[in-house]
C-alpha cells in the first residue's frame, strides 16, 4: 500500500490573521459577510510574530498582511547550485521574501584553516524587514549550519519546521552563542499538512523521504505560479516497496505553472536503490555476528538510524556508547522530543566499555568521512582515551562518500585495515542507504508531479547538467528546465514565459574561520595557500640611515621552504640579490621610498628563488632603517 502524503491539492484558504506580538486580534469582518481587501489600499506587512497556543505550550504560527501584489516571482538561489552544501534559495513577491534553508558548505582541500563556508546574503541587506519567514527542509547542516550568523543578521524572522529541525537549530545556536535561541521565533509543522500565510506568500508542507526524520518539502503559491521545493528528498523505487511509501502524485493537482525545485544528487546514479529493509538485514547480521567489539561510523545527524541501531542492541542485549560531541548531543535532542526512547541500563559513557565483555559492546561514533579530529580518526592513531583497536573489532561504514572526501577516507580505511580483521563498508556489503535519489527516482518524481517547469538544484553543475538530460529522458521538454547559477534571478510574471534577468546577485563565499565571520577574503586565502604550498621565506636588513649601508649580517629565515643550515649556497646567493637591489635603490642622491625598495627585494627574490627551485615561497623582505 503506498501511502499518498496529501492533504488539500488546492491552494491553502486563508488561515487567522496574527498582528504584531502584544496587540490583540480584531475581526476584519462580520458575521456571515467577508470582507474584501480594497484593489487600491495597501496595508502594512508584519512578520509572524504571535504566539498560538498548542498543546499547552506556545508556539509562533502566522499570517503575515499581504502587501500590493507585484504578479512576478523572483527565484535567487544564494548557493547550492555550484556545490554540495550551502544551500540557500530566496523567493521575492511584490515586497515579500521568503527564504529556503540556511546551509553551510565545508571547506575544499584549498582552503587552508577555513571551517566552513556560509551563503553570502549582501542582496538581502536593506530587505530585512521584508523577509517574512525562512523555511527549513531538514536538520542536516548543508541546510540549516549557518542559521545562528544569518538569523541573527536578519533581524530573527520566524524559522518554520519540523520539531527535530528546529530543536537541532536551538541546540547549534546554543553552542555558537548562549542565549541566542531565546530570541528565535519559530512555527513548528506537526503533521505536514500545515498552511501557512507569509506576506503575499502561501504555503503548504508535505512529508518526503530522507536520511534524516522530520524531513519536509514545502510548496510556495502565488499568483504567478506554484513553486514546489523538495529539500532532499528520495524515493522508495520498486516491486518491493514497503506499506507507507510516500507518493508525490497529488501534487499534479496544483494550480499551473508548477515549478518543482528538484535536489539532483543522484543524476549520475544508475544502481538501485537498496531499501532500508535491505540494509537492516546486513546490518542485523553483522551485529548478531560480531565476536568482538563494534564500531559504527556515522554521520550524527542519521538520528533515525542511530535510533534503529539502539534498538536492535537492545533487544539482542548489547551495550551502547555513543561518541562525538554533535552525535551525543542529537541524540539528547531526540531523546528529549521522544524519537529515540532507550533504557538507562542499554546506553552507557564511552569510558565504561571495558566494564562489558567485547561482544556486548556497541560504539555508534562520528569520524566516517576521515575527519581528523573526529571519533574514528582518534581511534585509529591511538590518539582516543577509552578505545584501543584489537584485531577482532569489527569497523562499519554506515555513511555515504562526501565529494571531496575521497582521499581522506580511503587513507582512513587504509589505517583501520592495518589494525582490524573486519572493517565493512558499502563497496563489501550494503550497510548504508543513501537520502538521496538516483536516476529512476528523478525520472519517476517527474511522472508523479508532471510540472509546467523543472529547476535542478542542490548539487553542483554537472550534476544539474545531467539532471536536465534525465528529465528530458520522459518526455520533458527542454525549453522548460532551467539550469541556474548561484546569484541567477529567474522571473516569473503572470501570462508570460519565465525570464532569466541579466544581473546576478553577488553569491562570493564567506568564509568562517574561529569566529570570524567573512573577514577572511580570497587575498588571505591565496595566501594561506602560498604558504601551504611552497612555504615562507623571510629577509631582514638592517640599513643606516645615513650612508645607506647595510648593517650586520642579513638575516634568512625560512619555514616550509628550504632549511636554511644545509643550504648555504642558496641562502648566500639569496643574500647577493638583496644587497645589489639596496645598492641600486639607494644610490642616488635623494629621499628613499622604502616601500619601493621592499617591492623590488620581494621581486627580485622572488624569481631568483624560481630560478633555482622552481618553487614560489611567499617572500617577505624587513628593512628597517636605524
């Protein structure tokens, strides 16, 4: 039996009004009688800024006041569209602004020190007032990592979710800055079938199937078309579906043009999409199997996989140690909304694993993705205080390959096969099933919702690219799927056909180092990346400031460039450079621009360094003139 996650096909009436926070709500009309808004009064826009009671707890749900009605929709996808992560769209009707997600991208092996990577939001500055809501599709950190900086720059609009999303965004905001999440205004979707009023916006939320629980997509009406937005988003495909798959095929029923905003992850994935019920029985057989300890790899924000591997150690009598700190902590979070229910007796502190023989322990820990400074990293350089590897542990895999990864992971596989028997991943067995879609799923999602036009995003280009080329595959006519950058604003009017604009907004990463926020630009990135490549070189003269002569000894230092003690000739060599440019910079009869002396030095040095090491240290000459 598929299940088919509807409620009303049609465009969602008019919920309650809610004025601005401390003000009562009036009626706008009487008994029996609506009122009409007059065509030529425009009424102020506010925020969703009240609170509604549920279940004995408050909560904020809202109707913001509907503005003059511009009839064009403004599509600006702020990342996303050129990486995996940093995702960020922004959707523009008449003076509203509704934002979907808030990701982070984690850095590139070219970007030295950078923590990671935020959507850059100058287009929204000046705008703040306008931004009536910002939806989160998920809890996974590509979608809702940078919400405490780009929240707090917005003035806090309210954030709309599933309970788990936004309890994961507290609890990060917590942890970045204390006290901050008191100042969140949040509606929580209960059942995914809400409706909600933003501005000139309406929306309606719906149930998709992915990695992580209280997954959401959400569809965006206006006049000028009906935009459906996946998040992330896979499709339990085959004869073997399990009862209460979900079916998007109510969504063909939306008013026209539909725009589906489809995640295009998997555009290049042919195989088959291995079930959950595939993966448990693998998974099952390794832990009824297991002589010695396991240890499985994760990523923290699988809670729902975490919560099904609990349970299964449970019923088979094994103990549970979780480790890494935002593993731990999404599990307290799940714990305390009641999705992950588990005995005191069942999980136990890492530092307790020796109390237990090794075939009862369970350690579900972070670190799949080679990260150094995560769980399995320590583990496998004896660098973790509770865990030593033994030849009978057996390693697990539960997680899927991050672009970018590669390397560091199969250097990580490479070190774990060094110490243990059995190390298991999705090349040997499958013990991992994918959030994302493949092939078949794109080409079905297009059949069940058959869309006026179709916007791959959430992926980079080629896979966009590819994306386009499955979606023709049935049928689709190309002249209506748009391929679009990060900063590209597609316009969509009423009557017309979509529009790409000529200008695009400025999408530059910023970049978060400590807690620096966009301070770091690319002329610090080039040179972190100078000096990670090719090392420093360090000149210092002392010149009399009278004769011009140079004083002493100069002095080299070098770091990750050469070592100055077993290179003498260079350093020498290095030496004559520099005092024959002093010489002819500071010869004639007039001021001296030191400035212009260091250029030249830096230069000069600079290619003689070339010349004979074909490498390029960054060159920092110091005169200084006594």
């Amino acid at each position: 039996m598929i299940k088919n996650n509807q409620g009303s096909s049609l465009p969602p009436k008019k919920g309650k009004e809610v004025k601005e926070e401390g003000r009562p709500e009036r009626s706008s009309q009487r008994k029996g009688k609506k009122k009409r808004p007059s065509s030529n009064r425009r009424t102020m826009p506010s925020r969703i800024d009240s609170l509604v009671s549920h279940e004995g707890s408050a909560r904020k749900k809202a109707q913001a006041q509907p503005s003059i009605i511009e009839n064009k929709l403004r599509i600006i996808p702020i990342g996303g569209q050129e990486e995996v992560g940093r995702n960020m769209t922004v959707f523009e009707y008449g003076e509203d602004i509704v934002i979907v997600d808030m990701g982070v991208q984690f850095p590139e092996e070219d970007m030295p020190g950078i923590d990671y990577i935020i959507p850059n939001i100058n287009y929204l500055k000046g705008k703040e007032s306008r931004v009536r809501g910002v939806v989160l599709t998920h809890g996974h950190l590509d979608h809702i990592g940078a919400t405490p900086i780009l929240l707090n720059e917005l003035g806090y609009p309210p954030v709309i979710g599933r309970e788990l999303t936004l309890a994961l965004v507290k609890r990060k905001m917590e942890d970045q800055n204390p006290g901050s999440a008191a100042r969140l205004k949040t509606v929580s979707i209960k059942t995914g079938q809400e409706k909600v009023r933003l501005g000139n916006f309406q929306l309606k939320f719906f149930d998709v199937e992915h990695s992580i629980m209280d997954s959401i997509g959400v569809v965006l009406f206006t006049s000028a078309g009906s935009v459906i937005h996946m998040g992330d988003w896979t499709l339990d495909m085959g004869d073997n579906r399990k009862e209460g798959s979900l079916s998007y095929e109510f969504l063909q029923k939306l008013p026209k043009p539909s725009i589906l905003m489809m995640e295009s992850l998997g555009a290049l994935n042919n195989r088959p999409m291995v079930s959950d019920e595939d993966m448990w029985i693998n998974l099952k057989k390794i832990i009824d199997g297991a002589s010695g300890r396991l240890i499985i790899g994760t990523f923290s924000s699988q809670v729902k996989r975490i919560k099904d591997i609990i349970n299964y150690a449970e019923q088979v009598g094994k103990k549970v140690a979780l480790d890494g700190f935002s593993m731990k902590a999404n599990v307290e979070v799940a714990k305390q909304l009641g999705y992950i229910k588990a005995s005191k007796d069942t999980l136990i502190e890492i530092n307790r694993i020796h109390d237990y023989p090794d075939n009862k322990v369970l350690i579900v820990c972070t670190g799949a993705q080679g990260e150094v400074n995560a769980v399995l990293s320590r583990i496998v350089t004896d660098n973790h205080r509770f865990v030593k590897l033994k030849k009978n542990d057996t390693i697990i895999f539960s997680s899927s390959v991050i672009p970018g990864n590669e390397r560091t992971i199969q250097r990580l596989k490479d070190n774990l096969y060094r110490k243990c028997d059995n190390v298991i991943h999705n090349e040997l067995m499958d013990v991992h099933v994918s959030g994302h879609n493949n092939i078949q799923a794109i080409k079905e999602l297009v059949r069940q919702i058959k869309p006026t036009y179709v916007l791959p995003v959430y992926a980079n280009h080629y896979f966009l690219k590819e994306a386009k080329k499955v979606v023709m595959e049935t049928g689709f006519p190309e002249k209506n799927i748009f391929i679009l950058d990060n900063g590209h604003v597609l316009k969509f009017d009423v009557g017309k056909l979509p529009e790409l604009e000529k200008n695009k907004v400025d999408t530059s990463y910023v970049f978060i180092d400590g807690l620096g926020v966009g301070d770091i630009g690319q002329v610090v990135l080039r040179d972190r990346q100078v000096l990670a490549e090719d090392g420093m070189f360090v000149i210092t003269v002392i010149v009399d400031g009278k004769t011009k002569d140079i004083v002493g000894n100069i002095q080299i230092t070098s770091r990750g460039f050469i070592y100055v003690k077993e290179n003498f000739d260079l350093v020498n060599s290095t030496k004559a450079v520099v005092k024959k440019v002093i010489k002819e910079n500071t010869s004639r009869d007039t001021s001296i621009n030191w400035d212009f002396v260091r250029k030249n030095i830096r230069e000069e040095v600079g290619t003689f360094l070339f010349q004979k090491t074909e490498r390029r240290p960054m060159v920092l000459p110091v005169v200084i003139e006594v």
